[in-house]
C-alpha cells in the first residue's frame, strides 16, 4: 500500500505536470495519443485525473496560463479521443 502511495504521489507531483506542460498546440497529437491510450486500456480515473489537471493545474501556474488547454483545443481533443474510445 505504501508503494502504491508513493507511485500516486510521483505521477500526480511529476508525471502529470510533465504532461500538462506539453498541453500547448504543437504537442496536440501527443495529448490525443496519451488520452487514447488511457481511454483503450480502461484507466478512465487517470484519463479523468488528467483532463481535470489540464484544465486547472493548481495555484502554481499563473492565471494567465490556466486553463492549460483552451476550450478548442480541448473540444479537438475530446473529438479526436471519443471517436476512438466508442
């Protein structure tokens, strides 16, 4: 249990943060990809977790920054993304 805490702790502090900053336009197709995966393999809560973290990542990004993905480019992807996952 401790592990699995500690593994949490680490994706949410290190991984999603990472992803998030590759939120912009020109890493779209890495976000789709990312999205896919999770939606392909049954981990909703995560793919859940990220589009929440992506849309507001917390009090260290400024409110000029957030949310990390405008609301198109979420739409594209939430296109891109359920077209597969159907």
């Amino acid at each position: 249990m401790e592990l699995k805490r500690q593994l949490m702790i680490f994706v949410e502090t290190e991984v999603l943060p990472a992803i998030v900053n590759l939120g912009s336009s020109e890493h779209r197709n890495f976000i789709v990809e990312v999205f896919e995966y999770l939606c392909n393999n049954g981990h909703l809560h995560t793919m859940d977790l990220l589009a929440k973290t992506m849309v507001d990542p917390g009090n260290e990004y400024p409110l000029d920054l957030k949310p990390v993905l405008k609301i198109n480019e979420f739409k594209s992807i939430y296109n891109a993304v359920a077209l597969k996952c159907a």
